[in-house]
C-alpha cells in the first residue's frame, strides 16, 4: 500500500515517501498534535494481516519503545488507523553510512570517530537484552553535526515468522526487499552483513551485531563490502565459506576487524564494549605520549595494554617497589559481559586480579584477556576475596564456610565451618576473618583447624580486618556501635591493647610504602601510619577520588585494592548515598517512586502498600508513599532486615542490642519501644511473616551455616527448626500466602538453588531455579514464584493442590540493580520495588588500573 502526501493517519499527514524495504514503506510524516516531524513505517499487508505475528510484534514494539539512547533512533509508539498498522519513529535527518561510503572510504580518524558512537549504541541496547540483527549502513544515520542514529533497532527479530522461544529462527517470508544482495524468503538480514550463524539460520545474539559491526567497519575503510556475491545465496556462500581480502585494510584495524569477523563465535569478541575499547586504542598516542601531568587516560584492553606499555614483562609484575621514575598510568581494564558488583582484589605481585561479579567469584590474569569463574562451595558471593602473601592461594569466607583455592586450578579446600565476612591472610600461616553478628575477629591456619579469637568487640561488630606485616598487629573496623559511625581500630595481638587510629572511615589497607590507606565517602584518604607505634602521624589526605563502594551486611567497603609493587585497582563510583527507590514493572520499565536519593538497602512494601520499609545507615525508616513522609523506626543499635506483619501495623526486625544480631519488633506509628522477640547467640534475620500473624520465619547461622527456623508469636514456645543442615545453607524462607507452601534458596548441590517444600512438614522438595537463583518472592496471589540470578528477573507459574506443579523458568526482565540482602519487593499489582543507583543504570565492566600509583601516594603523602 503506497500512501500519498496530504493523507492523513489518526493526527499524522505524510508529507513524501523516504523509502521500502522487506520491513515496510517508510514516510516523512508531521505529527499535528505534537507539532514535529516523525518518521512512519507502514507495515507489509501480508504482516498486518497475521493477527498472531502482530500481537508478537506489538508486545516487541512495546520494548524498543523504552530503549532510550542518544544513538538510536527513539520509537515513539505503535499506532493503528484505518485498518493500517505503522510505527511513529523518530525523524532522523542526514545521509547514510551507505550514502557516506558511496563518496569513497572514510579516513581512519574520522571512522574511529563514528564507529565509536555506533558501538556504544549498540552496547547500550545489548545491556538490554535487545539485538539488532540487520545492522548495516543503509541503517545507520549520520546527521549534519556528525553525530551518529541506528535505525531499525530490534526490528529484524518482529519480523520473524513463527520464532521459537529461543529465537533460534530468523526467516521471515518478506513483501520484498528494495536492496541489492536481498531477495524474497531470503534470511533476514541484509546477505553481506550477515554473520555465519545467521546465514545458517542458527541461534542468533549479540555477537550477531558484533560481525555485522566489523562488516561495516571494514566497508567504511575500503570502499567495499567485506563478502559481495551476484546473489543473496553467492553472498551467504562466502560468508560462510571465504575469508576477507586483508590487502587493502589500515594495518591498525586489521587486528580488530579479524576479532570482529571470525567465523567461530567462540573466537569473536563477545562484546561490543570490548570492540570499542580496541578501536580507540587504534588511534590512540604511542606510549611515549603519557605525561604525568595531566594524567593521560585511555580506555584500552588489556592486551593492548600489556603489548603497547610494556607492564607484563617490566613495572607491572615486578616485586621490587617502583623507582621515582615510574610515571603515573591510568587503563581501563574491560571485563566483557562480566558485570563487576564487589571490589576489584590484587594479588600482591600485581599479576591476577580476582573479583565478584553476577554471583560467582571470577579470577583474571593481567596478561590474558578473559575472566575465569573460581571454583567455589557456592553459586552466590557475598563477601570480597583476599589473596596470601605469596600470590598462590585465594580466600574466600561466603555464607557458611572459609575456605582456599590455588590460583591454578582445583577444588576448594575448607579450613573452618564460619558465618560470613571479609578475610586478610597474614604471613605468620594463619587466615584472620570477621564473622557476621558481633563475634569479633577469628583466625584460623591455612592448614585448617580450630578458630581462635582474636577480638571480642565491646561495641558493634568487629569487620573487614587488615593484618600488618609481621602478623603482630591487627587493623579492624568497628560497625553497629550505638549512635557512632564506622571507625577503625588496631589490636596489637602481642599485647592485647587496641586504639582508635581513624574515624569514619572503612575498608583500612596498608601500604609498605608506610601508609594507611582507606575509604571515606566515595574517596581514597592515606595518612602516614607508624607500624611499631601504631599510630597515625599527621592528618589524612584525598589521594583518589570516584571510588565506588559495597553495601552489604559486613558493612560498607571501598570497592580498591593495590599491589606490594605500587599497582592499584578501582571500580570508579562515587558518593554513598545515591540510591533511588524505583517500581519495575514486568517489562522492565522504571518509574521513580519519588522519595529523594538516599543511601537506601532492604526495601519492604507493607501488605496495605501504602508504606515501604527501607534500611539507611544501619537504621530502618518507614515511608508513606502517598505523602512522602518518613518516620524513623528504629534509632540506636545497628538495625536490618525489616519484615511487616500482614496487619501492617508492625515490623520485625534484626538488630545487635546485646552484642549479637537478634529479632526485635516494634509498631509502625512508635507507640511501643522495641520488644525483644529472641534471645540468641547465634545471629539471626528475619525471612517473613505468615499471613495469619502468627509465625515468623527467619534464617539463623546457628549449625554454621544458613537455616530457616519459626517463631510463634502467639506463645511461649522457643523457636524451632524447618530446614537445618550442617553441611550445606538454607536462607529467605517465604512462606506462600495460603500458608500451605515454602519457597527458599538451598545450596545443598553446592549451588545456590530456589526451591519450593510443603509447610508444615518436610514432604516433597521442587526444584524451582535453573543454574542458579536467590532471593525468592511469592506473588500477592500465590500464583507465581519470582526470583533474581545475575543480572534478570525471573518468573515461574506454580499451581497448588495435592501436589505443586511449576512451569519453566522464565525472565522477565534485566536490570543491574544493586543485589545485596532484600532488594526487592512485589507489589499487589504486579510492580517490583526495587533499589538502583542514582546516575548509574549498571554495575561497570571495567576496572581502572593505575600504575605508579605508590609514587603518587608518596608525592601527595610525603614521609617529611
């Protein structure tokens, strides 16, 4: 169907004709109600005539809609009048990549300059699970200010026929394809930019963009196309079969390009992140051009970074402190699809980083490009590893256990059954270790054994211990004193006496340089540290600022490290207290909940809906959301884990009033103190309430290792086991709302695992989550059980009787939300609530390496 100009489509009127493809005829349209000029595709009859592939394309069409980046052309809705079917998109006015390339090829600078653009557009549609899979330059737009527009993002996969689940299928039966190397039934995707998988109708995802990227590189540097056949079929044939004429290629960008367009996916860069790191180390200045002043900054990968500077075979693995000489060097290590939420830890020669990241432990040599997983007791990582002084062995102290991995490989080695904290390895042959629930500070040695204590806190809870050399001395922080912030102490473990040496100040490291460095407020303060006197001598000073942080149980930690030879690693951040509340619905889409930024953990929505429960700064506070107001629940000792009884007039919490976390209640409105409900040893955190009021279910680590325990509110009874084990850790019981079910992560297979158990009774275990899973919710009905693994939200339909049935798995929707305790929430009408970081949408895929950094620490901190 062709439109003329003056027709007029609801508040539309075409203006002319821009052009046809397979996907629709494109129009210049002005849209009368809004007063600006869009861009409208019709769809193809047979299409708009299919009412199950228009329903599938409306549902998608929804998705891209929300996909917002300056790069890509924005969606505006999905319309239909008079019987036809349209998208309104953005206008985008200029020529095309295409029309560009038709003039000759483009000089390298100016290339980089664009391809930059187009690869962080594509990155930011991949962190939304959305590929584009007809990526061309016919498709992408270069406007008049030289600012690149990807049209037709996600397009290609609506239009497919009859799509699996896995979307393995990409043949469409198209009206007609305006554009040579195309033709009717052909697979999607223009031929000569189509990867291998495509042309052989496989599975396809990002990695799909990722060659077509590299084919469009390649044609914009000489002219071009990469694979060009008489026919779609000659084109796909060398695709599949031929390897590109290197001859004529800027040898620069032959190495990219080869990463880009190799036939084994499993050889191709996996990410375009990592593609736009290497491009602009293309054009990048020699090592020669870094200058001390200002600190240059590139953003390169790591090979690059290791060819180019020298740093595997010079400065970098050397164990000797660096020369005066040694110049300042910042580098952005990229992480690939690896979403890095802890902190970055050294190894103390500098030659492996080791850090946690979508709840698994990853381990990453500085002179190999990718991230390994660790090998661990669990699927889910809670707290930072820490390496021994020799650099062979990791640390790691998760839920229920602490245990070691050499760095080469094997299986763990358990030392001690532990509550979970942070760990420094001393070089007197013992690992010290906090323990959540204000047990002080533990040792044990690196053979195993029996625990020693070391520190029984007076106050709070003793966390994120730093050994000094020698082993004599002992660096902590005290967390949860009444009414005080964080501050760090030191222990002389000869003596038994200890001192306050900093105040608010967390994660204390020393550096042999004779500093104390630790994290204030989103920045790095060193100060000199005497360690025979163990004192501090003279005040603290900034040396580095946009230090991200961890908010977890064991408190907030400085996501930084650094090497015994002067190199250090940071995740870049910022101010602790930039969070927002937001609501997620199913698709994904957020919507703030309008409370201002705060440093926000443990959202829980009262069963009215009208109130959240939220923790900050170790304190519970309860907002109404209709008034925005708030009011402070709980005012001295360190408090968490807040959880509603269904009346909504009261809340169950956890807090350290005698020394051990224990469960508390108080009324919402502050009409009673708080009322002690446990009197424990063992740390224990509140899961749930039933919803008759009665029970509260809540997880102790009384075995030494997670279990789910009841408390009967309306007797005297002590608390009693449901799921206890020594061996493995049960945690977030959550009972379903007809009170007949429990849903609950387990890591009885050495995975962290959500399942689903009849309650009361043992009865028949179901396994819920695949390959992993935390945090499980019923929904307000009982009809679906959600629960979070990486990066996504997932849904599965249960059905209740005799027996439970459950579907598969499904997601719902991705997001980097910061995943720590409770963070998140389901409202009555489906909605997440959930917490983000304010001005960052993602946990980073990078970390900043700085080289020389002790020189500068010496510089700005002098002995004098």
């Amino acid at each position: 169907m062709s439109l003329d100009p003056k027709t007029k489509l609801a508040e539309y009127e075409i203006v002319a004709a821009i052009g046809a493809g397979g996907m629709g005829e494109v129009y210049r349209a002005r849209d009368t109600k809004l007063q600006r000029d869009v861009a409208i595709k019709v769809l193809p009859d047979l299409f708009a005539r299919d009412a199950e592939r228009l329903a599938r394309f409306e549902r998608e069409a929804k998705l891209l809609a929300a996909l917002n980046h300056p790069g890509i052309a924005t969606i505006h809705g999905f319309e239909k009048f008079d019987g036809i079917h349209f998208l309104v998109m953005e206008l985008v006015e200029g020529e095309t990549l295409a029309e560009r390339i038709a003039r000759g090829p483009i000089p390298l600078d100016e290339a980089v300059e664009l391809f930059t653009q187009i690869a962080e557009a594509l990155d930011a549609a991949h962190e939304k699970g959305i590929v584009h899979r007809d990526l061309k330059p016919a498709n992408i737009k270069i406007t008049p200010e030289g600012r690149v527009k990807i049209l037709d993002f996600g397009l290609a996969k609506v239009f497919q026929e009859d799509a699996p689940a896995d979307d393995a299928s990409t043949r469409v039966r198209p009206s007609g394809f305006g554009e040579a190397g195309t033709e009717l039934g052909a697979i999607l995707g223009t031929a000569s930019y189509m990867s291998p998988e495509q042309a052989r109708g496989k599975t396809v995802d990002k990695k799909t963009d990722v060659w077509a990227f590299g084919c469009c590189l390649y044609e914009a540097l000489t002219g071009r196309k990469v694979f060009h056949g008489e026919t779609a079929t000659d084109t796909m044939a060398k695709v599949v079969q031929n390897e590109p004429d290197w001859e004529n290629v800027s040898p620069v960008a032959v190495r990219l390009l080869k990463r880009c367009l190799s036939k084994p996916t499993r050889d191709r860069l996996h990410d375009i992140a990592d593609v736009r790191i290497e491009l602009v180390s293309i054009v990048a200045p020699p090592a020669d051009a870094f200058d001390e002043k200002p600190v240059a900054r590139h953003r390169w990968s790591v090979l690059v970074m290791v060819g180019a500077m020298g740093i595997a075979a010079g400065a970098l693995l050397s164990r000797h402190e660096p020369s005066p000489e040694v110049v300042e060097r910042r580098l952005h290590m990229t992480l690939g699809d690896v979403r890095i939420d802890g902190a970055p830890v050294l190894s103390p020669d500098g030659s492996v980083i080791v850090f946690r990241a979508d709840d698994r432990y990853f381990m990453r040599r500085l002179d190999e490009e990718r991230a390994e997983p660790l090998s661990t007791r669990s699927s889910v990582s809670w707290t930072e590893p820490f390496f021994s002084p020799d650099g062979k062995w990791i640390g790691i102290n998760d839920a229920a256990h602490l245990f070691k991995i050499s760095i080469d490989g094997g299986p763990p080695s358990l030392l001690a059954q532990v509550g979970n904290g942070m760990g420094t390895w001393g070089d007197d042959g013992y690992l010290y270790y906090s323990v959540r629930g204000g047990q002080g500070i533990y040792r044990v040695s690196a053979e195993g054994g029996e625990p020693e204590e070391v520190t029984r806190p007076d106050v709070g809870t003793h966390i994120q211990p730093e050994v000094l050399p020698g082993s004599k001395a002992l660096l902590y922080v005290v967390f949860g004193a009444e009414n005080q912030p964080t501050y760090v102490e030191v222990l002389s473990i000869e003596s038994g006496e200890r001192k306050t040496v900093l105040f608010n100040a967390t994660t204390p490291r020393y550096a042999p340089t004779g500093h104390l460095v630790f994290e204030r407020d989103g920045a790095l303060m060193a100060a000199l540290f005497d360690p025979r006197s163990l004192e501090i001598k003279g005040d603290p000073i900034t040396v580095e600022e946009g230090i991200a942080g961890v908010d977890a149980f064991y408190g907030h930690v400085g996501a930084f490290s650094f090497s015994g030879n002067g190199l250090l690693a940071y995740r870049e951040g910022g101010s602790r207290a930039a969070r927002e509340l937001v609501w997620v619905d199913r698709n994904g889409a957020v919507e703030s909940v309008g409370l201002p930024p705060g440093e926000y953990g443990n959202p829980t929505l009262s069963p009215d809906a009208r109130s959240v429960a939220v923790e900050q700064s170790g304190q519970i506070w309860i907002y109404e959301l209709a008034r925005k107001t708030r009011t402070r629940l709980t005012s001295s000792f360190a408090s968490t884990g807040a959880v509603w009884t269904p009346d909504s007039r009261r809340i169950v919490f956890s807090a350290d009033q005698g020394g051990t976390p224990n469960l508390f209640w108080r009324p919402v409105d502050g009409s009673g103190p708080p009322e002690s409900l446990t009197e424990s040893s063992f740390v224990q955190y509140p899961n749930n309430v039933s919803n008759d009021g009665r029970l509260v279910f809540f997880q102790t680590d009384e075995h030494g290792t997670g279990n789910i325990w009841t408390l009967d509110l309306n007797s005297d009874v002590a608390p009693e086991p449901f799921l206890t084990s020594p061996d493995y850790g049960d945690f977030w019981g959550q009972l379903s709302p007809d009170g007949q079910w429990m849903v609950y992560v387990s890591e009885e297979t050495g995975q962290s695992e959500v399942y689903i158990r009849p309650f009361p009774g043992r009865g028949t275990r179901y396994p819920v989550s695949v390959d992993g899973g935390s945090t499980p919710r019923w929904s307000r009905d009982g009809a679906e059980v959600y629960y979070w693994i990486s990066d996504r939200m997932m849904v599965v339909e249960v059905q209740t009787g005799a027996e439970l049935t459950a579907s598969a798995p499904r997601e719902l929707f991705r997001g980097t939300y910061p995943h720590s305790g409770n963070f998140y929430d389901v409202a009555p009408d489906g909605r997440f609530l959930m917490i983000r970081d304010v001005g960052q949408t993602e946990y980073p895929s990078e970390i900043v390496l700085v080289e020389g950094w002790f020189e500068k620490l010496k510089r700005l901190v002098p002995a004098s």
